[in-house]
C-alpha cells in the first residue's frame, strides 16, 4: 500500500498529512487558508492522490512552508524506494489566459526551479511570497527535481491554479506504477 501520514509539529504550527498515492483524487484540507485549500484540492484532483491535510498555526506563512515540508514528507514516505515507479511525468496545461508546464523527476535529488510570473501583492487570501515558497518546500522534502514555469497569463489566480495543476498531473504521472520495472529502480544506477 503506497501510503504514509506525516505529522509536523514546531513552536509555529501542527500539522497532519495523510496521503495515497493510489487513489481516486479525493481532498480534505483544512488550513486556514482558503486559497491553499484550493491549491491542495487542485493537487489531489489531478494526481488522482487522495490527501487530508490539516494545519494550524499563527502565522500563514509557517502554515504553508510547513504544509509543503510535511506533504513532501508524506509523499516520499509512500513512494518508498521508488521501484516500479515511471520516475518521469511532464504537462502543459491551460488555464482560461494562463498556460503552464511541469516536469518532474523522483530521483531523490532536490531541486526546483519555480516561475510563477505572479504580480499582485496577495491571490485571493494568501500572500504571493507564501505560495511562491510552497513547490520548492514540497520539492525538497519529497526529494524531486520539479521545474514549474507559467507561460503566460493576466489573472494570478489562473497562473497558480495552471501551475498547480501542471504539477500535479506531471506528478500523476511520475508516481504512476510502471509494470515492465516491478522490481526495479527506474535507474541505470540501479537503485534511486
């Protein structure tokens, strides 16, 4: 069962992850933060990885760092020693005005290179910086290289819910189970 629960607690928050990467797409979030309950939901919907996340804290911007750093956790936790994983997942997806593309590779070597083209000060209920931190956060504790990069767009809105979804349908795909490498690591190391 690829599965796994994380809970993360410091001075500045609690947090609870629980996660399958075998499911159907079903979301509970409970932050605080409407917007990254949106962006959560956004996640789970288009990787198919059932996740309930829920969070406290004082300050928002703990909140997200820390939900990222525990999803990401949580994650990598389930992926186990990644045999039998595709490894690589890609996509380009579309949002109204927003266009954005993902790639990721589950190698076990953190890395993110993140352009999310946002412009205004807040999107909807989260400051810009906070959600600008999340996808690397969440990249280096899942152990990823993740690159994210919106094309284009006018609504801030759009550009990170195209960028979420790219993420997450790339991410779909990389975790997906590959049947010809059942014993194997997708490698030619040979291991992860």
């Amino acid at each position: 069962m690829r599965q796994a629960e994380i809970e993360r607690r410091t001075k500045e928050t609690h947090i609870k992850v629980k996660v399958s990467l075998d499911g159907s797409g079903v979301a509970i979030a409970q932050t605080g933060i409407r917007f990254l309950d949106h962006m959560l939901s956004t996640l789970a919907t288009h990787s198919l990885i059932d996740l309930e996340v829920k969070a406290e804290g004082e300050l928002e911007h703990h909140v997200v760092e820390d939900v990222a750093l525990a999803l990401g956790q949580a994650l990598n936790k389930a992926l186990g020693d990644r045999t039998g994983i595709r490894r690589f997942g890609d996509a380009i997806v579309p949002m109204d005005d927003a266009l954005a593309i993902a790639a990721v590779d589950l190698v076990r070597r953190p890395f993110a290179s993140i352009q999310l083209q946002i412009e205004r000060t807040m999107v909807e209920d989260a400051p810009r910086e906070d959600l600008e931190h999340f996808l690397p956060s969440l990249s280096t504790s899942l152990e990823a290289t993740v690159h994210v990069k919106v094309l284009e767009g006018r609504n801030d809105h759009h550009k990170l819910e195209a960028a979420v979804k790219a993420f997450a349908t790339a991410l779909g795909s990389a975790i997906a189970v590959d049947s010809r490498r059942a014993q194997v690591a997708p490698s030619s190391k040979g291991v992860m």
